[in-house]
C-alpha cells in the first residue's frame, strides 16, 4: 500500500500548477478545478483581508483567502488551492467597489485553501 501512495501523489503532483505564469496563459476553463501550489509568489495588492492580488506574468493573479489575512504588497507567501474560473455560480467576495472594479475582466482566481508567509 505504501507504493501505491506513492504513485497516486506523484500522479496528482504533475496535475499540479506550480508556476503562476501558466495561469496567465492559456484560456481560464482549461484551469477550472486545478490544484495549484505556489511557493515564493509575491503580493502585488491587498483588497482587505480576503481578495490579494499576485504578481503574475502578464496579469495579476487574484487570491480569495478562506480566512480574512493582513497581507501587505510585496510580502512573499506561499498558496495552497484550486483554480476557479469566473461564471455565474462561481465568484469570489469581492466586498466593495473598488475591489470589483480591480478584478473586471480576469476570467480566473485561485481560491485558497492555505496561505503561508515566508521570511
């Protein structure tokens, strides 16, 4: 049984999106339930402490926190979740405005399940 751990992690693994600039590329449905772990990203913006903004490739990356988080540009994290593409049943909260007024246009979030900082 061990070996068969084994395997079924590494096959998940590949699965997973390490590297934020694939999520800049490509369109946001062939994304749409990835597990994504990003180690060493960068915070562009905080909305308050549920939405943050990455710095991606082309585009920022937005971030909904499963918990509200005090996160400040430029701190280096860690994101542990799932790819979320825009639609009708699947948004994530916005809170204000200004905040849905930043996020117009993006066809994808990630939404976190854990969120670590790095010194």
């Amino acid at each position: 049984t061990a070996d068969t751990s084994v395997q079924t992690s590494g096959g998940a693994s590949s699965d997973q999106i390490t590297d934020i600039n694939r999520l800049s590329s490509g369109e946001a449905s062939q994304w749409d339930g990835r597990s994504v772990k990003l180690s060493g990203v960068q915070v562009q913006q905080s909305f308050g402490g549920r939405l943050i903004a990455l710095q991606g490739g082309t585009k920022p990356v937005y971030v909904q926190l499963n918990q509200p988080q005090q996160l400040r540009a430029g701190q280096t994290i860690n994101v542990t979740g799932t790819v979320k593409a825009h639609s009708q049943t699947s948004t994530p909260v916005y809170g204000n405005q200004q905040v849905r007024h930043a996020v117009q246009g993006q066809s994808l979030y990630i939404e976190a399940q854990k969120i670590e900082t790095t010194p």
